[in-house]
C-alpha cells in the first residue's frame, strides 16, 4: 500500500526511485516517464528508464491512497 495524501510533490528522480522499488526487475530499462516539450524545446525531451535497485519488491498488485491534494512529482 503506497500512502500519497497530503504528498504535495516532489522530484522525478525521487519517484523514479520508488517506482523502480516497487516495479522490481521486470521493469528494469523501461520507460518511466518521458517529458516531450514544444518544436522550440527538444532540446529539453527527457526520458527516465526503471533502474534496477537491490532491494526491489517486484509487487504484482499495490494499492495506492490519494486525495485531490496529492500531487504528482514534477519536479527534476
């Protein structure tokens, strides 16, 4: 069960972090997330790919507690 009430955001890094945490292993290299800016900004298109991580729980199922003032991480 992941907890995000009252979460007013963060970084990208953080939550590419945890997601490679709880993905695990079969994520590994994939895709994250990826930002895609205008024709005038490509320059600034990122991807960030699931790491692998040691103490990964490779969850098949996660229950996720939000409200309207979770926020996501938008920040890098």
């Amino acid at each position: 069960m992941l907890d995000l009430r009252y979460n007013g955001g963060g970084l990208v890094s953080v939550s590419q972090h945890l997601a490679s945490l709880i993905g695990g292993t079969p994520l590994v290299g994939k895709v994250f997330v990826q930002f895609t800016h205008s024709d005038k900004q490509t320059s600034r298109n990122t991807a960030y790919n699931f790491e692998a991580k040691p103490a990964a729980l490779a969850l098949s199922r996660l229950v996720v507690i939000a409200t309207r003032g979770s926020a996501s991480a938008a920040r890098r």
